[in-house]
C-alpha cells in the first residue's frame, strides 16, 4: 500500500513538473514570436530596404537583396504557423 | 487540467493578447506606403542630407525652410532637389534656403512593396490566430 502511495505521489510530481514545462515553454514561446515579429518587422525590413536604398547595387545583386526583407516576412510567418500547425 | 495550468495558459494568452496591438502597430506603421510629416533636418548647401525613409514616392515631398524669419516652402529645381531613392535633401546654391537653415521635411514613402506586404501584413492574423488556436486547443484538453 505504501509503495503504491508513493509511486502515485512521484508519479503527480512527474506529471505536474512536466505540466509546468509545457507550459513555460507556451509563455516562452509566445515572447519570443512577438519579439521576433517586431525585431524582424521594424527593425530588419527597414534597415534592410534603406541599406539598398543608399547603396549603388543593382541588377541581379539588388534583386536578391531586395528579396530579404520578403524572406523574413516568410520566415516570421513559417515561425508562426508551425505551432498552429501542431495545435500547441 | 490543474489550477496552475489554467493560470499559466492564462498568462501567456494575455502576455500575447497584450502584444497583439504593438505588433498589429509595428506591421501597419512599417509595410506599405508611410508617410512622414515634418522631418527636421539642417540644410547643408550643396551636400545632400539624408532623410529617414527610402524609395519616396515621386513629387510627394514638400520641403520648408526657416532662415530665421519662419517657415517658407521651397521650390524644387530652385531651392533643392530631392533624391527619392535614398531620400535626400540637397539645398541648392543659388536658391533661397540658406546653409545651416531648419528644414523641415514631409513626404511619402514606400516601406515595402508587393508580396513583403502582403506576407507581413497576414502576420497580425497568424498571432490572433495562435492566440486563438491555444485556447481552442487547451478548451478542447478540458479547461
């Protein structure tokens, strides 16, 4: 009896313990989209857009670069579908 | 679910749900075209000043000077000319604007363009969409 008392108690603890990094993890995730989103949107893109703006590239090496900014947008957006995706 | 679960998802719904505005801000106030009105900047007769924005939008710049007696706008061609790729300011020899006088600076620009807005501009969707998806799923656990 004892022994099963105390395999149900480690096992609450498990549970509840792996609960709680679950749910970290949630929080945590939910800052670090956020954070990426206005790092990448503010930030990235317009730094991005003004270094070609003032910069004499052109031809193919301005069309590459000027494909960035639409590349974090895609990464930001892959970032934030993946976990609708899996349902969290 | 236990009570520290609820709480814990409650708590990162509302961190993103809080969130959800700035970047709901951040996207609309950095995709598209933006406009600036009333940068400031130092005439530097001869030498172009570098404004904030880049790609402005052609002839929608409206520059003022102040030589020290008020706002005056000045005259393209004549007084300056306006570079719209890099968004610059060159006050003119020869023009009214004096070296060292205030600008001030108002026009419109392209912060992005084609598929960069139209992706960045689902982002704010995706995260009401996550915010949505969490407390569907977490409902559907038995919240």
């Amino acid at each position: 009896m004892l022994d099963f008392m105390k395999m149900t108690a480690k096992s609450a603890v498990a549970n509840a313990r792996s609960e709680d990094r679950a749910q970290t993890n949630l929080v945590g995730l939910f800052i670090g989209l956020m954070i990426a989103a206005i790092v990448a949107i503010q930030v990235f893109i317009p730094v991005v857009n003004d270094a070609i703006a003032s910069s004499n590239v052109s031809g193919t090496e301005a069309t590459i670069l000027g494909l960035l900014p639409l590349f974090a947008a895609l990464l930001l957006l892959i970032a934030l579908a993946s976990p609708l995706m899996r349902r969290i | 679910m236990n009570a520290k679960g609820i709480a814990a998802v409650l708590i990162a719904v509302t961190i993103a749900a809080t969130l959800f505005m700035p970047i709901s801000n951040v996207v609309t106030g950095n995709t598209g075209t933006q406009s600036v009105v009333n940068e400031t900047a130092t005439a530097d007769v001869g030498t172009a000043v570098d404004l904030d924005g880049y790609e402005v939008v052609g002839d929608s710049e409206t520059v003022y000077y102040d030589n020290g007696s008020g706002w005056t706008t000045a005259t393209s061609g004549t007084d300056y000319s306006f570079d719209d790729n890099s968004a610059s300011v060159t006050a003119l020899s020869g023009g009214s604007i004096d070296d060292g006088a205030a600008l001030r600076v108002s026009y419109d620009y392209q912060a992005t363009s084609g598929s960069t807005t139209t992706i960045a501009g689902l982002i704010p969707l995706f995260v009401a969409l996550l915010i949505l998806g969490v407390l569907a799923a977490k409902t559907m656990d038995g919240l």
